[in-house]
C-alpha cells in the first residue's frame, strides 16, 4: 500500500502532478493529459477507461476527468485544491485506516492565474462490481439456502464497514449502494469505497449528522433482491444491536420519511403510499450504477 512519501510532484506547463514513479512514464503522461484536454466541458465529471503499459506491464485503468466549477465555483476552486487532488488524498487517509479504495496511480489539475481548468484522477480498474450489479446476479439465490446466507452475511458486513467508516471519522459524499464496489473471492464480500472526491474526515462526535444523511443515501435506491426485512438487518448491524428499541424503531421510521423525500426530489417518483412498493426493485438499474460512471 503506497503512502504519500512514495508519490512524486511535478510540474508540466500550466499541469501539476503528482504519481507513482514506478508505474509512470512520459508516455504515460502525455497519453493521459491528452485524453484529459480533449474532453469538452461538463457538469459532472466523466469516467473513462483506457489500457497503458505502465512499469513494463498493461495496467486497465480508470481516468476520472474533473471541469471546472462556474460563477462563484469557479472561486471556490481557486482557492482549494481540486476534486482530483483531495480525492488523491482521502483515498491515502482511507487505506491507512484500513478501508478499500481504487488504487491511484497519478493525479493531477490545470490552472492559469490559479483558476482552475481540468483536473484528473488515475486508478486501477478493480475486478468487481457496484453493489446493484452485483446483487441482480444474486436475485435469484433464495432458493439457496447458502447463497441466501452469503448474501444475509455481505449486507451486515457492509453495515458494519459503514459503521466503522463513520467512526472513524470519514463522511462520503454520497454514499449510495452504486459508490459501493463488491469484489467477491467465493467465500466474501469485499467492499471499496468508490468516487471519494467529496469524502471528508471529521472529528468523530461533530460529524454524526452526517452519519444520517450515509445511511439516508444507502437507503434510497431499489435494490435486486433487498426486501424491507433486509433494510432493517442493515440497520441493527450498523447499529450493532439485537432487538429493536423505541429509539431505533424512532430512527427507522425517520430513515423512512427521509428516504420518501429522496426519491421524489432525486428519482422522480411519487413518494407517498406503500413503501414496500416504493422501495420494490423494477427490474432495471438505475443508471447512477453505470460501472463505468463509478470506477
């Protein structure tokens, strides 16, 4: 696991980067900052894969190309450090405290008279899926009675990995089922913690509103094959509990209106009525699951 020693700076025109020197060439770097300068501008960043021969072997990696805020963003990222570059960072602070990030290969931003223009963020392709990909291919798997106790187990280890993400400080910036990659060995679930360029770190106590608004995130979408009874089993891992109390039944209804909210301001739909229908996967995924929109 590389730390922030291991990454060299430099500056390349109006560019400055930084990279693994053993995975990085001129190459490299010229391939990369070519593709970067040829995406138009847009409001969302853009995920795009590419294979490069880097330290003598093909590597397929993911570019994550950054645009420029507009109007008073614009001076906001004029006086803070790109999306890529905190993204860079946060990844480090998260493997150091032992949660599983893509892996970074070089990072990099653009400015003139400090105005931000491009910025990137380079990382391995890991050999998984995001988390409504991944249970699709588990829809079917309650007729197996240990594919069934596979999928129970990921879902309480994933709570208990969100848990102690939060203990320890970290707050995703959005954290929905799709910005959570499975990798799955045969025996476990792995879980990476995708697009961490909003991801902050926060004195423990001070960040616990925060908490809410993961687990409201976590919540929102349909997922293949999570029924409501599955939804709770996430909660009391995450809570670390057995029974439900009246203030984690108070929290779960809360988790319930919140959720409802969600959905009509960010899906659309009608948030009202039955929420076992509500929360009823439709059988399509929702395109904020595009593997190739997360990676």
């Amino acid at each position: 696991m590389p730390a922030s020693i291991d990454y060299h700076e430099a500056a390349h025109g109006q560019w400055r980067l930084v990279y693994l020197g053993e995975l990085w060439n001129r190459g490299a770097q010229q391939a990369v900052l070519e593709m970067v300068e040829a995406q138009p501008w847009a409001k969302h960043p853009q995920t795009l894969p590419l294979r490069l021969t880097l330290g003598a072997k093909e590597h397929e990696l993911y570019l994550k190309v950054f645009h420029p805020g507009r109007g008073a963003a614009a001076w906001k990222d004029a006086l803070r450090r790109s999306k890529a570059w905190r993204a860079w960072r946060l990844g480090l602070e998260l493997e150091n405290a032992g949660f599983a990030v893509p892996f970074t290969i070089a990072a990099g931003e653009q400015r003139r008279a400090r105005f931000l223009r491009r910025a990137f963020l380079l990382t391995e392709k890991i050999d998984g899926e995001p988390a409504p990909l991944f249970l699709r291919a588990w829809l079917h798997c309650g007729k197996n009675k240990a594919r069934l106790a596979a999928k129970r187990a990921g879902l309480r280890h994933a709570a208990r990995l969100v848990r102690r993400f939060h203990r320890a400080g970290f707050v995703h910036g959005d954290l929905v089922a799709s910005n959570l990659l499975v990798a799955f060995d045969g025996h476990a679930m792995n879980f990476y913690f995708m697009d961490n360029d909003r991801t902050r770190r926060y004195p423990v106590w001070p960040a616990q509103p925060f908490w809410k608004r993961n687990l409201i995130q976590l919540n929102r979408l349909p997922l293949p094959g999570v029924t409501l009874q599955d939804r709770m089993r996430f909660l009391k891992a995450y809570l670390d509990i057995g029974k439900v109390s009246a203030g984690e039944r108070s929290l779960a209804r809360w988790l319930e209106r919140r959720t409802r909210l969600r959905r009509e301001q960010c899906d659309g739909v009608d948030g009202s009525g039955d929420f076992r229908r509500l929360m009823h996967w439709s059988g399509e995924i929702s395109p904020t699951a595009d593997p190739k929109e997360l990676r």
